[in-house]
C-alpha cells in the first residue's frame, strides 16, 4: 500500500494582513511569504470549495483585494 501523503505546510501568515492591497503586489506579497498557490476571484465567482494546503484565495474588486481566504 502506497503512504498517504503529507500535505506541504502552509506558511504562518493571515490572509487579512492583504486585504486592502494592489491585487498584484498582494499576489506577488503571498509568493514571497511561501504560498505555492495564489487564486484570484472577481466577486461573486463560482468556485469549487475543496481546501487546498498552500493556497491563498484573494476576491479582487476594482483591482484590489477585499477578502482573502486560505484553501
């Protein structure tokens, strides 16, 4: 039987610490910090709702980020 995975871990930040900032400097901000994945959302997007380890989400309105989530 193959092992189970282990999940990278994630970096130690807040997801509110972007909220407010330039969409892209926000993106660029997380992939310093050591997110491997960065989405990025108009509001009101349909997406799918797995959690993801290492994935920041940003909702992005009039070019800057208004919530950030982690998964």
């Amino acid at each position: 039987m193959a092992p189970i995975p282990t999940p990278p871990a994630e970096p130690q930040d807040s997801p509110d610490t972007y909220v407010g900032l330039d969409s892209a400097a926000a993106e660029q901000l997380a992939r310093e910090r050591g997110w491997s994945t960065v989405r990025t959302l108009p509001p009101g997007a349909i997406i799918t709702m797995e959690y993801r380890a290492g994935r920041l989400n940003f909702e992005v309105k009039d070019g800057r980020v208004a919530r950030a989530w982690k998964g």
